[in-house]
C-alpha cells in the first residue's frame, strides 16, 4: 500500500503567511505539497465553522497562519484567531478528532523559510496520526 | 441543448457562470515542473467552464489579450487565471477584465507557482495534481464571485513625513515644491539626522554639513513644510488619504517663537553631559542645541539633566525659557505619509573580540567622522583617547556587524567600505608619513566615481589593504597600542600588525524604534529587519498599505545619493493620489444580510474599530472606515455578517473543492483545451 498522504487544508492571511509562503517560493525552500491554501484578508475572517467544514470535508489537518502577535495588518485579528483556534481544540475531541490535527501558527512575510518548516511539520506530524476518523468515513 | 437550457436559466434567475480558466506556463517556471497542458484539460471538464487554455506568459501583453478577446468571444463572465501568487499580478488580471468590460472582481487567481512549482520541483506529479486542485479551488470560488465598485475616497493634500534626516527633508522638499502642505516630524530637536554628524562624504569629499545645511535651511523656510522637532508619531489611524496622526510634541521648555538662538542660556548653564551628537566624545549643556547649524535653531532644556537653577532664564533676553512648558499633542490630517526614520549604527560592543568599549583606542566610524571634524569635540584633530596624541598608525577593520550571521546581520551594510576608505584617505591626507591599514573581505565600491576613488586610495595614497577578516584585536595594557591579529587570505599568512588606533566599521542597523514605527504604521519587516517594501523591483517605494511610503536607510543600507533618489521617488509616489485628488478604495468591507440578522451585537462587540452600530435592532457597517478583517464575519451565529468578496459561500465552496472532485456533471458542448 502507499503511504498516506494527508489532505491538509490551510488558512492564511494575506499580508504575512500567505506571503511568507510566496517568500517560500522565489527562495525555492522545497516542502511536501499536502496542502491547499485558502486565502483570506485576515485570520480574524476565518469562522470556526471553516475548520468543522474542512474536517467534515475529511481534511485530515488544518493549518491556520498569521502574523505574529503585534504584527496585525488589522492590529489585533490573529489574537481573535487564536482564541478561536483554542476554542476548537478543545471541541474537537467531542467529534473524536485529535486537537493536534489542528495547527496555528504566526509566520511573517519575511520568514519564508519558516514557511517551509512548518508545512514540512505539520505534514510530518498528521502523518503520523494517521487519516482522520472522519476523513476516512468521508472516503467511504 | 445544455447551453441553451443553461441560457434559459440564466434569465429566470442569476446569469449562469460562463468561466474562463487560463494556465499559465511562466516560460519553464509553471511548465517545467506542472503538466500544464494537463491541468488545462482537467480545467475544461470543470462545471461552468467554457473555455480552458494554457499560454506561455498569461502576464503579457499577448496573454491578457486572450483573455480580453475570449470574454467578447465566449461571453465569459468569470476569469480564473492559474499562475504566479495573487499579490504579484492580481491587479495585472484585474485591469484585463475591466478593459474588457468585466467587473475586475469576477476575477480569482491560482497559485500554482510560488505556492506549487518553485516549492515542489522534484514532485512533477504531485505539483501537477496540486495545480488541478488549486484550479478547481479557484473555479469554485470564482462561480461566487460578484461584481464590486470600488468606492472613491477623497485625499487629503497633506502629507507627513516621519523621519528628519537628509531623506525626509528631500522628501518634504519635493512634495513642498510640487504644492503639497507637508509636516516634516523629527524626533530629536534638530533636523539633519546621521548625514550631519559625517565629516566628508565620498567620493566627491564634500563636507557633508555644506551640502546637508542649506536642505534643512529650504525645508524650515518653505512655506508648505511645517517642522516639528522633538516629536513623535503616537497614534496612526486611517487609511490612504484620510489618515489622521497624533505627535506629541515634546516640551523643549524653551518657546520656539521666542527663542533667537543666541546660545547664551548655554553658556551660563552649569550642567555639562555627554553630547550625543558627538558620540558621547564631547560635552554639551543641559541647555543645547545638538550642533551650531541646528534646524530650528532652538534650545532645548533636557529635562533629565536640568537641575533647574534657573542659571539659562536669569540670561535669557527674549524670555525664551518656560519650565512650565507640557507637551503638546497635535492632530494632523494628511492623505499620504512617507517613512524616513534612517537607521541606527552596530553596537560594536557585540563583536567583543575587537574590543569596542573596553580598549579606549578602538572606536567606530562615526566617532572617526566627530574627531575628524572642525566642530567636533577636539576641533578636528584626530587624537588618540588613550593619551590625546596624534596616531601614526591606523587601523581600518570592515564588515563590524555586516556580512556577519554570528551577530545576526548576513546583509551587506554598503557604505562601510567606501567610509572607511574615505576616511582613511582624509588622514593620509593630513599625514602621508602615516601608516593606514583597511582590513576587508571584499571591496565593493559600486557607484559612480567609487571605483575610481578605491583605486586611488590604495595607488596614489598608499593605503595598505589587507584580505582578511581579523579574528582579535588585543590591547597593549601599558602603551594601550593595539595588536590586530589577521590572517591574510591572498598571502595566506598569519599577520600580527601593532597600531595606534583602531577604527571598526560599524554595519547599519534598523533603527531602534523601528518595532514601534512597524506597529503604529503596520508595516512589514523583511528578514534583515528593515521595514519591507510592496516589491523589491517594482514597487521599491511603495509599502503594502495604500498611501505609505519609504525613504532612505529604514527599507535598507543605502549611502547618500541613493537615499536622495529614494527619498525622491517616494515624494513622486506619494504625490500621485494628492495630484488625483480621490482614489480607489478596496471594497473588501463587512455588509450585513438584513434578513439574517437578529440584532444580536456580537458583531458589534467583535469590532476593534467600532465600525458597527445598530440601526432599527439591526447591524449596520459604517463601510468608509471599515478595514476588511472579517473578524464580525467570523462572529456571527447566523451568516448574517458577511465580507464583500470573501463571503461564506465563497470559502465554503474552496474548502469543499479543496477535499473534493466534483460530482456534478461537467463539462459543455464548446469545451476546449488547447493544445
């Protein structure tokens, strides 16, 4: 059999990690390509109910990135995703999914190559958890 | 017949889809590592999408054009181009719609090359399997899309420019002569910045203050510039043409219209410390102005050193002096603000091995620039600190904090090399009999007359240039001479070389409060810790929020005629929306689905920005200030909250195309690839 390969979704804001992840690109920094990126203005935008919809969608991860605290382009929108990515990891395990498949981080315009590592970690640490109980019902 | 029953539909309810998907190839960037041809085909069986091609270059003239003729050809009523990231050819795509006659909005990009094929090159299959899914992604979301208008603010035909160094004052020249009212704000409380403490500048060897001076005198005598010393930038709100600041001014306790200048105050005042635009080499009194040529010659009181004898008052004739005086905040309407807050010198404490701070005869190149000096602290006369006598041996060491990861600072500083070198020949000048050492690891004298002037140095002064990054610089406890220990790299030979002197070039640095300056302004930062420009080659000016601009050494190490022409191309730029007089605004702000709404106030608690008040027990969004987060959006339990152009649907319908082929049935009769 083939090895898993997890289906990440990944939330991103605009003016820091999506960029960081552009930073990622012209430094041609490679990482394993499980994840698909949606970008949104601010990580403020993202509804709790994206991640619950990715999940049930049978990701088998989610990434959020922002910028780093202080660094708001909307001064304080990644302390409200934060917030709102706590609330989650603790209601995931009530729908049987281990909070770690659950990821924020902060990563900067500049910090491509922690762009890089991240991806490479998150990915490394789904695999290692396996499909999601929920990813696999999804996949029939 | 699916085109003519999907037509049908279309006039019952909302026009039908009709998508345009376009893959570029980026000449071998996309190509070589995507099968774009593949992903074109894959494009065209999606729902909705009439047309799928790939083309070498989408951002070209040519690839535009396809875009353009398809949209009359097909009817198209969405684009999606799948190529480089969105923050680079975004608006490229938009303006192809427009002039096409389509809302810009109906428009969503695919990243499939910074975001795919530059970060998965040895995974061709895997990058291509990504690039399909991004472009369903992006298909997705693009069938949601709606048209939006951009509303047109107003701009303010003001400007603030934050930084009084010789950038700043170029910048606030410039917008003040095209008519623009221009508040000039610096921090300390005189104008000139870094380029007023430098003795001589290279190549042409102008002394700096001659050609720096008269700038500061046009600045304060414009009538469209309003100086304001001893201040600083506190609040930031806003947006492009409608930026309100808050500076606080600080109390100089000495009022500016009263006071002539006349430096007695200073004479009679008891209290000496140490000047800091002397490097702390010389004295000042509590009562000073940094430097005689200051810009606004006013005293200024340091509060901290004043012990209040009232020594200045007694002589002061104009009754200047006012211990009473607070600070002032003021309140300034401007429509664009320029960035010109320069840069803070290498502590070179942090290179411990060279001894800076703890042997007397090592100091750095700004110190060298005050002792060489006519109005420095020893009138110009280069004298060791150890003993007050002249050295007649100098060292040179290049790199201090530059080019060093050790320390943090991989980067280039740019100027230390031709300082040094400038330096080094202002002495040799005053004495030939002396020997001068540069320690370097690569001379880069790059501009106009550099090269030249290097040469020079080393064949017609005779300054010897050793290759080699000395590793310890060791102190004689007694002679406090200095022993260098260097390998030279083109000898390969262990050099031991004694001198009397040591100057280290100390490398550029982002200014101190730069974290603060990021924070008020909500810049970025690129990785050496200067603020980042939008983009490096195109928009080298330009910051990613509308309306702010950067001059001079805050984007980066830069020497003199580059920060001018900087400081000039950001004056152009800032002046483009004042001479326009209204700009384009993004419509990316919250509205509110009135049908949904429960008058629940989550979201008005949401905002930071108190963007949201309620009308009749209904949310309503005051959009000309609104910023776009989302965070309301988020908040809402009922979908009632929603972001122009980033609407629930929308991202629902990408979470959804991200873990999912498409089940419905794609595909229509003028489908095409092509090869």
């Amino acid at each position: 059999m083939a090895e898993f390969e997890p289906k990440i979704v990944a939330f991103m804001c605009n003016w820091c990690s999506y960029a960081g992840g552009d930073l990622a690109g012209t430094s041609r920094l490679q990482y394993p390509p499980n994840a698909r990126i949606i970008r949104l203005m601010c990580t403020a935008r993202l509804d709790p109910a994206f991640v619950l919809k990715a999940f049930a969608e049978g990701a088998d991860g989610v990434l959020v990135a922002g910028c780093h605290i202080g660094d708001c382009h909307y001064v304080s929108g990644n302390l409200k995703a934060e917030k709102r990515v706590k609330m989650l990891k603790k209601l995931l395990p009530e729908l049987g999914i281990e909070p770690e498949r659950l990821m924020l981080r902060w990563i900067s315009a500049a910090e491509g190559e922690r762009f890089a590592n991240t991806m490479k970690e998150f990915i490394a640490l789904v695999k290692k958890l396996g499909p999601s109980p929920l990813s696999v019902s999804a996949r029939g | 017949m699916a085109e003519k029953k999907a037509e049908r539909k279309a006039e019952e309810k909302e026009e039908e889809p009709r998508i345009g998907v376009y893959v570029c190839h980026c000449g071998v960037n996309i190509a070589g590592v995507v099968d774009v041809k593949e992903v074109a085909k894959y494009a065209s069986k999606l729902k909705n999408v009439v047309v799928a091609r790939d083309y070498k270059y989408m951002c070209a003239d040519p690839g535009q054009q396809l875009i353009k003729d398809d949209i009359k050809e097909h009817k198209l009523n969405r684009i999606v181009v799948a190529a480089c990231s969105p923050r680079m050819h975004e608006p490229t795509f938009r303006r192809a719609l427009e002039e096409a006659g389509l809302n810009p909005f109906l428009f969503e990009q695919a990243n499939i090359r910074e975001h795919n094929s530059w970060v998965h090159m040895k995974q061709p299959k895997e990058a291509t399997e990504k690039a399909k899914d991004l472009t369903r992604m992006a298909v997705a979301r693009a069938r949601r899309l709606e048209p939006q208008q951009k509303p047109k603010v107003k701009v303010e035909r003001a400007a603030l420019v934050i930084g009084g160094g010789v950038a700043g004052i170029q910048s606030a020249l410039d917008l003040a002569d095209m008519g623009f009212k221009v508040y000039l704000v610096e921090k300390s409380p005189s104008l000139g910045g870094k380029m007023a403490q430098l003795d001589k500048t290279f190549p042409t060897m102008d002394c700096s203050a001659c050609i720096l001076t008269p700038k500061m005198v046009d600045a304060a005598r414009h009538e469209n510039i309003e100086i304001i010393t001893y201040a600083e930038v506190e609040e930031v709100d806003g947006y492009i043409g409608n930026f309100t600041v808050k500076i606080r001014k600080r109390a100089k306790q000495v009022l500016e219209d009263k006071c002539t200048g006349c430096g007695l105050c200073a004479e009679a005042c008891p209290v000496e410390v140490p000047n800091e635009f002397d490097q702390g080499l010389g004295v000042r009194k509590a009562i000073y102005v940094p430097f005689p040529q200051a810009v606004p010659l006013v005293y200024t009181i340091d509060d901290e050193a004043c012990l209040g004898c009232g020594m200045c008052e007694a002589v002061c004739g104009p009754e200047a002096i006012d211990y009473e005086q607070k600070d002032e905040v003021l309140e300034l309407k401007v429509g664009t603000i320029i960035v010109a807050t320069g840069f803070d010198q290498f502590d070179a404490r942090r290179k411990p091995e060279y001894g800076y701070g703890r042997y007397e005869n090592v100091i750095t190149g700004l110190e060298f620039e005050r002792l060489v000096n006519a109005s420095g602290p020893t009138g110009g006369k280069l004298l060791r600190p150890s003993d007050g006598k002249e050295p007649h041996r100098i060292g040179f060491i290049l790199c201090v904090g530059s080019r060093d990861a050790k320390v943090g600072n991989p980067y280039c500083s740019r100027v230390c090399c031709m300082y040094s070198i400038k330096n080094a020949r202002l002495y040799k000048e005053k004495h030939p009999e002396a020997e001068v050492y540069i320690f370097y690891m690569d001379i880069r004298a790059y501009g106009k007359g550099y090269e030249e002037f290097y040469r020079q140095a080393q064949e017609e002064y005779g300054i010897k240039f050793i290759r080699g990054r000395p590793g310890e610089v060791v102190e004689d406890p007694k002679t406090k001479n200095l022993l260098v220990r260097v390998e030279d790299t083109l000898l390969g030979l262990p050099l031991e070389i004694e001198l009397d002197l040591v100057v280290l070039a100390a490398g550029m640095e982002p200014a101190r409060d730069s974290e603060k300056i990021q924070r008020l302004l909500r810049l970025s930062r690129s990785a050496d810790g200067f603020f980042a420009e939008a983009h490096p080659k195109l928009r080298p000016v330009d910051t990613l929020t509308d309306g702010i601009y950067l001059a001079g050494t805050c984007q980066g190490p830069k020497d003199i005629p580059d920060t001018v022409s900087q400081a000039s191309a950001a004056a152009a730029r800032a002046a483009i929306p004042m001479a326009m007089g209204e700009v384009e605004t993004e419509p990316i702000v919250a509205f509110v689905r009135k049908e949904l709404c429960i008058g629940c106030r989550i979201c008005e608690r949401t905002c930071d920005f108190g963007v949201i008040t309620m009308v009749d027990r209904k949310a309503h969004v005051n959009e000309a200030i609104c910023k776009g987060c989302g965070a309301c959006a988020a908040a809402c339990p009922t979908g009632a909250m929603q972001i122009r152009h980033f609407t629930d649907e929308q991202i629902y319908a990408m979470i959804e195309a991200a873990l999912r082929e498409e089940t419905e049935e794609g595909g229509r009769e003028e489908v095409k690839a092509e090869a």
